[in-house]
C-alpha cells in the first residue's frame, strides 16, 4: 500500500483530503467528526468555518438555493464571534486527531490583523495548525469590494496576518474566482508571505423564482459552489502551478477546491497542480464522500507505478 501523505509547508498531512471551510462546522462539526472514524482516518486535515472578529447573525433567510449543478449561498459568515470560538468551540478539537486549520473573515486589514492576534495567542493547546485567511469578503473601507480582487490588499492583509500568528501555524491563503486573472491575486499572497494558497470560492451567483419574479435568496445573490464550479477551479490551480514558480516547486503548495464529488474529480485537482484538495458542497450530498475518495484515489495509486508525489501537477509534464 503507498501511503497518501501530502506536505502544506510544515504541515504533514496523512491523507490530501480537507473539508473545505463553512460546509462542515466549528466546534459543532466535530459532533459529526467524533460519530465517524471512517471520516477521521480519510482525511489530512479539518478546516472550520469563518471566524470574525464579533459574532455575526448571517444574511437574511433563505440562504441557500438549489441550482441543477450546484447551490447558492448566502450565509453571511454567521458565526459567535473569535472570543467564543476560542473558548467554546476550539476545545472541541482537542479530541480530533486531525491538524485543525481555522478559517478568517474581516472587514479591514486592523480586523484581520486583531483576529490573528487573538488565535495565535489564546490557542495555549496549540490546537491550531493553520490559518485560512478569506479574501473574499468586503472591505468596508473601500465602499465594499472585496478584498480579494485587489492584489495590493492581498498582500497586505497576508503581511500583516504572518506577522500576528505564531511561526508554527500555516498560513494559507484563500482566492476568490471572481477575478480576471487569478495569478495576480496568487503572487500578490505570495509576496505577503503566504505559505500556502487554497482556490477556488464560491462565484457570483443568483437564482429567480419565476413565479414571484423575485430572487430566490434572501440576500438576493450569493455564491455558486457544487459540480458547476470544477473545470473553473481546475483551470485557476493549472494556470497557477504553470505561470508561478513558487507553486511549480511546490515551495507554495496548492490547496485546489471547487466542485469536487468523487476521486475522479480530486485527481484532476491534483495533476492540474494540488497538492491537497477541499471538499464541501459533495458532503452535503453524500456523508460518506470523504471515505468514497480517499479509498477511489488510493486503489488508482496502488494499480501505478506512480507515488501521489508524482501526481501533483502531472498535467504540466511532458
Ligand atoms: C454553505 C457554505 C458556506 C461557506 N462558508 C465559507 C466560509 O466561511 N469561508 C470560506 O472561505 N469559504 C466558505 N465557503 C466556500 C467553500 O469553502 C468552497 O470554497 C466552495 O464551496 C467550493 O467548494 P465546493 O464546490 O466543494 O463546495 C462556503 C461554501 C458553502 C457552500
């Protein structure tokens, strides 16, 4: 048997699969951890929902609708806000034999900058491995465009969130499809400090009820996850592990998510450049998916030759 183990920086992960942030929990997600160790043992690492700085009661209902190839959500990032978090739900972790990887949120470079602060230094279980920063949301000082559109923020907001955290704690940065060129925002993160970087978000969406001529979401447009959303986010990984040296060497490794519902899809990630992948919107479809991947990838890799090692990025070979 070949092992499956995957290296995000100083994080060695035994199996390349993530959830991926806001589909399975905080500290409410390990309930659904610690009743299956069949989901334990198949993946590398467990990342939590976005954390903000004050709790935040999320967007107006509904919040999710169904698409033929996917859903749309507008949560709103409803969480209880960082001091909870660290005090409630954190703990929670401390029987999850998993490296736990805490999702970011904030409004403004200080927000993120404070948030940092607060989880490298009231994490005294070093629970946390890894910090996911989301670059997605909008920055109120800028009239509300989102961060992640403007390379120069990325850089900032990533600066100053590796100057907040403790050395051993991953710092990962996530990308938003919603942009033109996504290597803009990628070497922006790299120029941060970035150890890491995860792709793809969700993507602008919106659905109408044609009966009431209205939008169907609460919030009226949220974002696309699910099946629709893969050959966008295979082609952004591809496009960053080819035109960005640090990726290529691996140095920065890729975490490719979006859209992924069976091994087929997450060896795609993989040769396209991933080193791990992160799946969401399939868990709500089938809660054993984690399971279904790990074994499909496994069984492809012992009928090889080839090592997992040799997987990544294989499309760019030859
Ligand atoms: C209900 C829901 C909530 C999400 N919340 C977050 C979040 O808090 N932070 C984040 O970075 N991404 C969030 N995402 C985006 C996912 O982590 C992921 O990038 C996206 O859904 C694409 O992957 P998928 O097609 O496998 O779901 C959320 C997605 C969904 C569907």
């Amino acid at each position: 048997m070949k092992p499956l183990g995957v290296q995000i920086n100083n994080l060695r992960l035994k199996s390349p699969l993530m959830t991926a942030s806001g589909t399975s929990g905080h500290g409410d997600g390990t309930a659904v951890l610690s009743n299956s160790s069949r989901i334990i043992s198949s993946l590398g690492a467990f990342v939590t929902k976005g954390v903000t700085l004050d709790r935040r009661e999320g967007n107006l209902e509904p919040r999710i609708v169904e698409t033929r190839a996917g859903i749309i959500n507008s949560i709103g990032l409803q969480n209880n806000g960082v001091e909870v978090f660290v005090k409630k739900e954190l703990p929670e972790f401390l029987n999850v034999d998993l490296p736990i990887i805490v999702n970011i949120a904030a409004n403004t470079v200080d927000e993120f900058s404070m948030l940092a602060s607060y989880l490298s230094d009231n994490d005294p279980g070093q629970i946390i491995r890894g910090i996911e920063i989301n670059v997605s949301c909008p920055n109120i000082k800028k009239g509300g465009i989102a961060f992640g559109i403007d390379p120069l923020q990325v850089e900032r907001i990533v600066k100053t969130v590796k100057k907040r955290v403790d050395s051993r704690i991953v710092v990962i940065t996530k990308l938003t499809p919603n942009v033109t060129d996504i290597t803009l925002p990628a070497r922006a993160a790299i120029e941060g400090g970035t150890d890491a970087l995860s792709m793809i978000n969700t993507l602008r969406g919106m659905a109408i009820d044609i009966d009431t001529g209205k939008p169907l979401l609460g919030n009226k447009s949220g974002g696309l996850s699910g099946p629709a959303i893969k050959p966008i986010g295979v082609f952004m990984v591809y496009e960053c592990f080819e035109k960005i040296p640090e990726c290529n060497s691996r140095e920065v490794p890729i975490i490719g998510i979006g859209g992924i519902s069976s091994w087929q899809d997450a060896l795609e990630y993989i040769m396209a450049g991933a080193t791990a992948v992160g799946i969401g919107t399939a868990w709500f479809v089938n809660p054993d998916i984690f399971n279904r991947i790990y074994n499909g990838i496994k069984k492809f890799i012992n009928n090889r030759e080839e090592t997992i090692s040799d997987l990544i990025g294989k499309a760019h070979k030859g």
